[in-house]
C-alpha cells in the first residue's frame, strides 16, 4: 500500500456499467522527505475508488492490483487503485510525520 | 487507474484468436503539471482495449492488471490495460483542470 | 499492454518443467518519440513467450501480469509476459508511424 | 519480493471493516550498494502489514502483490504488501552485508 | 520475465510458517547494454525464491507476479519472484551476449 493525498476528483460519463455511482478521485502519491519529518508529493496522477468517504486534501491509504477489489464494495468493479483507509497520523522514531 | 490520453491505433493481423476484433490503441499516460492546473504527457506509450468508444485525442481512464478483465467485454481476454470510461473533466481546488 | 521489439533469444537447459519447449525471446519495450513520429527504445529489457510465430527484429504486442496466462498456449505457465500479436502499423493523426 | 527498512507507523481510524486491528508500517525498500558491501534506502516509502511481529528499525522481507494474501493472517484483506519475515542477515561473496 | 544476477543469499528465521525451508536468494535484474553485445546490473536488488538449483553468480530467468506461484513448488506461498530457469546463453543477432 502507500499513502496518497487526495488532490482532486474526475467526472466521466461515459463509462463502463459497473462504475455508475462510484466516486473517482485524484490522488498523488507521497513520500518521506530525506530527513523522514514531512511527506512530500512524488509527482505522479493516479486515480483511485472511494470506499470510507475521504475527501479533497486528505491524506489515504491506497491499495492496488486484484486486492484493490478486496472490499465489500470494490469486489466485482474494474478498479486497480481503492481508498482503504484514511491517515490520522504517521509517526516515524515517535515522532509526528508532518501531514 | 491513471488518466491518459489516446493518441494513436494499433493494426495486427497475426494475434491471438481471442483479440480478433479487438480496438487497441496507443495512450499516453498523463499526469497534473506542478501547479495542478493542467495535464501533461508522462512520455510513456501503452497499448489498451476499448470498452466505451473513445476516440483519438480524447482523455480517457486506465484500469491495469487483472482488473482490466473485469468488463463484460473483456473478461476472457489476454489484456492487462483496459479503457473504462472518457473524462469528461478533471476538477482541483475547485478549479477545471486543462486537458 | 506495450509494444517492444524482438531483439534476442535465450537458452536455458535447466528449467522449470513445464517450460521445456517455451520460445524465449528477449525484447525491449519501446515507445513514440516526442514528436510521435517513430517508435524508440527505453532501453529495458524482459524475456516473453511466443504464441504467435514472431521473429528477431519484429515489433510485437505484449501483455503482462495474470492476464499473459490469458492464452490457450500460457494457460498454466509460470509466465507473467506473452506476445500476443505482431504489430503490422501504428498510426498517430492519420500518419504511419516509423518502426 | 524485497527488502525494506521500518521507519515508522500509520495511524488510521477510518478505513475498511477488515482492517481494524491491523498493524501498518512505514516502510523504504533498501537496495545493496555499488559495492554490495552495504544496503541503502531507495527513498520510496511503502505501507505493509505485519504478520511476523517485526518493529521499528528492522530490515524485513516483504511480499507483494496478489501474493501478500498468501498468509493465514492476510488471506481475505484488502492490502498488496505483507511482511514475510524479519531479515537476520544478508550475505554476497561470502561477506556479510551491511544492514 | 526478465534476468537477473544471482548476488547473495538472506538469512531469515523469524518469518510466514510456509516460507521455512526455502532458498531465498538476492538478485539484480540486468539488461542489455546500449550496443547490446553484454548485459549490465539495474542497480535494483530483488529477492526471489529458487526452485532449479540455482547459484551465486549465475545468469537466470525470473518471473514476477502471481505467476511466480505457478511452479509445482510455489503455488502456495506468498513469493512475487521466482527463478525459473538458469540462463545459459543469450543472443542477439546471431551473436553470444556476453554475461
């Protein structure tokens, strides 16, 4: 898994059936800094399904490949990136993370 | 998933059986500049199959894996990248992002 | 699924069983140049079975993961790349693209 | 699979049913060095679950994809990467690698 | 697939009840060089699971992915990289890549 931020959302209507309903968002995976006190974006655009109701600006954790479709909701859609959690904290050497 | 954006077709006579009949085109992975106002190529090339009718030029939506499977069209089929839907729009902080 | 180029074979005598009689090809994925005029190398390079009778120096199309088992002739195969088909044209805005 | 470092830990009250309870660690996959004498960090950071009880600051190997389901503790979760086991020690040309 | 370097070995005691008893083997995937006439280290280190008798410094054939578990010898255990066979030579354009 890693952890993303939640940066946008994607409207398609135009879609496969099985997506109707489903809340696609924009996320961005993130990392550690080199000093492992703050997380700093990677750059990268990916697109993931929302199972726990996250929102814009919040930091999720994301799962990806089959397990992406390992939740009651994601379990029969063509979906490679799921939202499983949302980040309270991260804590690195007992120290706070900064979000 | 990631957003990307169809730039070209793919022509293949000698295949395997289960992909005669199949469109297969050539995307480009695409992914927000630094400020988040518009997308821009990855650079990458990718092959994949269409499921909803999209067109050259148009950005679409990727599903890779196994999960490219998971359409009623391609279920049975040998491809681990699928089109599930045409963006119609991409939105951060509120704004339209530039496609 | 990318497009990659055939430019080797490999020998191997001690292998898994069920690979005895498996055509081995090196390949190297390719992709558009910027001007997506032609077809470059990323300079990588994977090994793919062939199902499709394809030689040294062909362009071919390759699929990977779970779904490269999605063949009559890889169906119980520890292979996680496959060609599923030679690659006759690639055409972007209408134009041929250089092999 | 791939050896990482734990850095740290992922607090999250959020998340699907079949997490709760589960152990999130921050984790950076290392590599070896150019000279195979020593690893180093990569820079990336990862989430995995912990089915061995492996802490802070340990080098472990991690198991990815459909496989990090592949354990009686991880069989039915929604995650893409597992702690398989604590690394003890790491050898090249008969030397012990520096961890 | 793709080939690797067999660098060193791991030592681990505390891991996943399947895993016991298994080779786990360091590798670096390698590539052609540019004239592709010699293969060259990545710079990535791996671990894979040996099922042919495989050792250090020898050429060999990795498969990724739940693929890797479609060997006699894997197909219950949570391993993403398997060595499949030992390469004993690779060509390209009639001529002996040197390794």
């Amino acid at each position: 898994m890693f952890i993303a931020k939640i940066v946008g959302s994607l409207v398609s209507t135009q879609k496969v059936d099985s997506m109707i309903g489903q809340k696609l968002l924009l996320i961005e995976p993130y990392r550690l800094n080199e000093e492992r006190t703050a997380m700093k974006t990677t750059g990268r655009t990916l697109v993931a399904v929302d199972t726990v109701g996250a929102g814009e600006n919040e930091f999720v954790l994301i799962v990806q490949g089959s397990s992406a479709r390992n939740t009651p909701e994601t379990k029969s859609l063509p979906v490679d990136a799921t939202i499983i959690g949302i980040v309270d904290s991260l804590h690195v050497d007992k120290q706070k993370v900064i979000l």
